[in-house]
C-alpha cells in the first residue's frame, strides 16, 4: 500500500478521478444525490432535519416542494452531495419520467426513495417507485438505492417494545398499521441491482440519523484510511469506543470500539448520539442566539462516577470526536491530550486542499 493511502489521501476514486497525483491534492468527489418519493412522505422534512439543522417540530412548517430543489451540501472537506429534493406531486413525477428523464436521472450516485408508512394507495405507490428503478437503471446503472419506509412513529411499537429516544412525537396521531411495504422482485425490471437497502425512519427519533450514516458512511472518501488512524488511536488511548463526527450534521462518519466496548447493550447509540448532540446544538443554539450551524462548542465531558467517562472534542475542521473511556481520571486527561495531538494525523478529512505531507505516517506507526 502506498504512502500516500497511508496519510489519508487516497488514489483517485468516485465521479473525480482527476487526483493530482503529484501534489498529493485530491479533487473533490462530488455525488448527485436524488431524494424521491410521493408529496407529504417527508423528504423535505428530513433533509432540513438532517444538513439545515431544523427540529422535528419546525418541519411542519415545510411547503410543498415545487419541481426540484437543489441544494449543494459540503460533507467533510472532499465530499459534495449534490441533493435533488424531488417534488412528488403526480404532474412533477410525470415529468421526471418523460421531458426530463435524461436530466433527472443520469450521473446519479445515490437514490434515496421515500415510502409514507400512512399511504392509502400502495400500489399506486410501487408502480411509480418501479417507474423510478427503471428510469435510474437506465441512465445510471450502478447508482446505489436506499428505500427508506417513513413516519414510523405513527405505527404503534411492536409488542414488548417501548419508544426510544426523543419521545416527543406527537402520539395522538398514532393509527392502526396499514399494510406492510413489501418490493417483490418480478415487479422490478431485469437489470436492477439488487442491493436495495430498506431503513424504517421517522424524524422524530434516532432512526433517521441511522439511514443517514450508514448512506453517508458509502461515499465517504478514504475511509479505509479513517477507520485504520481511528483503531490505532483506540488503542493507544485505551478507549472503549470512538466516533467521528461531522460537525454541522452530527451524523457517525466512522467508528471504532474495543473488545469490552462491543458488549454494550445498547446497540442504536451511535445514532442516539447523533440526536442528542444535534437536539443540543439546537438548544444552545436557541437560548444563545448562535446560528444552528456554528460551531457551539469546543469540549464536553462527562464523568459517570465509576462507570465510564466520555468526551466530545473539536476535532478537525469539519469534525468532533467522541471518546468513551473505563472511568479513572488519569486516563481521562492522557486521552484528551493523547486525542489532541493525533488531529494532525487527521487533517485529511479537511482536504481536498490539505497536501499529504513530505514522510506520511499513518497514526500509531
Ligand atoms: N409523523 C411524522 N410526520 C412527518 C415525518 N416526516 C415528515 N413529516 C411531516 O410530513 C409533512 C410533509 O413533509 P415534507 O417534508 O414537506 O414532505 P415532502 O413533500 O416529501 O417533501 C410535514 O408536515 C412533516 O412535518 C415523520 O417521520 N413522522
Ligand atoms: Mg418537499
């Protein structure tokens, strides 16, 4: 493997493969991101959830959207999502399949179709999804699809299970279960990959930040790279668990956890911590006057007596960084320090302008 992947800085990959070798600068990778589905299903609501940074509440507040909204979103410092918020009424989804197929459907990286748990008209509704599959696998055959089955929380929980975090839903809403979603392989056509992956979302819960990071975790460039330096910063500093995030959306760009971490129970925390950081912000935010998207803070610890102790740090430019550690106060303060001087071995994921350095080393070599 090469130096050069040994800094973070990869070879070229994705829809840029002009790297400048020489310099070691690596272009940035832009990804057009089309986000589909039926008007009302909420697309526009988890998009100002997810990279505007509103609350649940606000996107009640959401008009329809009308033909395309594009939105440029920077994710780190080489990533680009180039976001197609699709307006779902009839006459727009007509018109993306006929005049402006070409368009709409061509250099696409990722779909993200919106199903609404509460349709009436499921059939009506996988008809236009099959539509949509055909169209992508026609101009762009190896984008990959997320289907995302939304407004979850309006179904009553499962027996035996209780709602998690952010119960602030509005419950009287809650309805009987209409029947479930279900893709059946003769509908798609012949040449659709296969690989559809299916979220069960609501964006009054952690569930949306799960299908966000794990569709983010796909594109992310170098993440081999990221997830080496992070295990081996694991390791020196005797973490439990780590986790990268970026700062604006608080969504998990990578983690790493330790033998002992992997028999903590709770297995949705990584994107739990991405609600509670991001409902955090939001408060500071409010009862401050800072803009949603500033950076609000530079620290947080938190000690649980002799449980565990936790840090969040500024960690890059564009991320924090969470470190869970076995309780004990001199382990604390090594790791902070210890986490402090290995940002430099992560400026890459500031990049593309970062040049690699003159001797590489990858973190813990
Ligand atoms: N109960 C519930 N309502 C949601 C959810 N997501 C969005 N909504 C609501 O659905 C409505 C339509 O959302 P919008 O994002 O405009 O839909 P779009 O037409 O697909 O862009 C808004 O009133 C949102 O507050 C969800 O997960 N649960
Ligand atoms: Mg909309």
């Amino acid at each position: 493997m090469s130096g050069r992947l040994e800094s973070g800085v990869a070879p070229p990959v994705g829809d840029n493969p002009a790297g400048d070798a020489k310099s070691g600068i690596k272009k940035p990778k832009k990804k057009k991101v089309l986000l589909m589905g039926k008007s009302g299903s909420g697309k526009s609501s988890m998009r100002s959830i997810i990279f505007s940074n509103y609350i649940a509440r606000d996107t009640r507040r959401l008009g329809a959207t009308i033909d395309i909204d594009l939105s440029h979103v920077k994710f780190l410092g080489n990533l680009t999502l180039n976001l197609w918020d699709c307006g779902g009424q009839e006459a727009f989804m007509e018109n993306y399949l006929s005049q402006q197929r070409v368009h709409v459907f061509s250099h696409v990286g990722v779909l993200i179709y919106v199903f609404d748990i509460e349709s009436r008209d499921v059939d009506r509704d996988m008809a236009t999804f099959v539509s949509i599959i055909s169209a992508l696998v026609q101009f762009s055959p190896t984008a990959r699809i997320y289907v995302l089955i939304h407004k979850m929380d309006l179904m009553p929980p499962p027996p035996g299970r209780t709602c998690s975090t952010s119960t602030s839903a509005p419950s009287a809403k809650r309805r009987p279960s209409s029947p479930p979603l279900s893709v059946s392989r003769q509908a798609l056509p012949a040449t659709c990959p296969l690989d559809i992956t299916p979220f069960a979302t609501s964006i009054w819960d952690q569930s949306l930040y799960k299908a966000w990071a794990s569709i983010i975790h796909d594109l992310v460039p170098n993440l081999s790279a990221i997830e080496r330096n992070l295990a081996n910063l694991g390791v020196a500093i005797e973490a439990e668990e780590l986790l990268l995030f970026e700062r604006t959306s608080f969504l998990a760009v990578s983690s790493w956890t330790s033998e002992s971490g992997q028999d903590n129970p709770t297995h949705d925390r990584l994107e739990r911590m991405s609600n509670i950081m991001k409902q955090f912000k939001q408060s500071i935010s409010r009862f401050t006057g800072t803009p949603r998207n500033a950076e609000q803070f530079v620290c947080m610890e938190h000690k649980a007596g002799t449980s565990f102790s936790l840090f969040i740090l500024k960690f890059t430019t564009n991320t924090y960084l969470m470190a869970v550690l076995p309780a004990g106060e001199a382990r604390f303060n090594a790791a902070m320090l210890n986490c402090r001087i290995a940002i430099e071995h992560f400026k890459f994921l500031d990049g593309p302008s970062s040049p690699s350095p003159s001797n590489p080393q990858q973190f813990g070599s």
